[in-house]
C-alpha cells in the first residue's frame, strides 16, 4: 500500500519527524492497542508508525530527540534499526540486541546511516563503523554523538539471515564479508 512507504513523515508537538525502520517488532499489536486507546489515529498498517508514536510520546517527556529515541526503545521489543531525522539531526538506532545491522559511514563532511554497507561503496563513501546494540547516535554540527542502554548486549547477536539471506553479498556485517560467510556455511 502506498501509504505504508518509508520514510513516513509526521508533524507533532515538538516539529517534524521522518522515520524509517529495518525490523519487525514482537509487540506491535500490543503498542498499537495501546496507543489507539489513548487517542491515536494511525494511517499504515507497518510496525514504523507505531515506533514514530512511541517516540513523539517519550519526546514530550524528555530534553532531546535522542532521549526520546532511547526511552521509546525500552517498549518497542523486536529485531530493528531506524534511521530517523528531525530539522537539526540525524538519528539512528539499533535494538539492545543488535540482531539487524546498522552502519556509520562518511562522505566529505557528510554522514551516513545505512543498514547495508555496500551502499557506502556504492556512493564513495568510507565506513566509519557499526553502531552498538542498543546504542542511538545522533549526527548534528558537532559531528557524531551516542547514548546506549546499558543494559543491552555488547556484542551484536546479528540474526543469521542477514548472512543467508537479506543481506547482499557486497556487504560486510558487523566485520564480516556476507559472500565469504556464505561460502563457509
């Protein structure tokens, strides 16, 4: 459906938002529910609208857009990285978990989030690294910032289809050529 495109983009309260998100939730139901009973109307039937909710809701109760992102994360429960920007940052997320991969690379003076690192080769720019499970970094003018949940993993438990399966085999997760992984398995 075309309204369940990414990035969904939503106006509230505090500015705009642009959101979009890698994953599958494991209480989407549960958040959506839970979010129609206290008023909201959502307008796609995908698990980012019910992330983009939970953090304009923390965003409310907390100083910045990362806080926020971080708060939203102890109630969002799934496999998952986002990528989201408001007017002044860029923002990115990975579950406490780190079961999907997200990575930090740079062009010129420009930075990038991607959940594959092949598209960095493909537009010239340099790996930086992997954003940690349950880390949220956040890209403004003074370059790139994180707060992490400490109660996450340190080490990425990256789910095995990303080898198998989605990712291609061009890219490298969390250090590891997915085409050589694939030759060994």
């Amino acid at each position: 459906f075309r309204e369940n495109a990414q990035p969904l983009v939503n106006k509230y309260v505090k500015g705009t938002l642009a959101l979009a998100h890698n994953g599958n939730l494991v209480n989407s139901s549960e958040l959506r529910n839970e979010l129609e009973l206290s008023g909201a109307i959502f307008h796609t039937s995908i698990d980012s609208e019910v992330i983009m909710y939970k953090i304009a809701q923390e965003r409310i109760k907390s100083h910045s857009i990362e806080e926020a992102m971080l708060r939203a994360m102890k109630s969002i429960k799934g496999a998952y990285s986002i990528v989201m920007m408001s007017p002044r940052k860029l923002i990115g997320a990975r579950d406490p978990y780190g079961l999907r991969p997200l990575s930090i690379g740079k062009l010129k003076n420009s930075y990038i989030l991607t959940s594959e690192t092949c598209a960095l080769e493909n537009i010239g720019a340099e790996f930086v690294r992997d954003v940690e499970p349950g880390e949220v970094v956040y890209i403004d003018g003074n370059g790139i910032q994180s707060l992490k949940d400490e109660t996450a993993q340190k080490k990425a438990n990256i789910c095995i289809f990303e080898y198998i399966y989605f990712a291609r085999p061009d890219s490298e997760v969390e250090g590891a050529s997915v085409y050589e992984m694939r030759k060994l398995m």
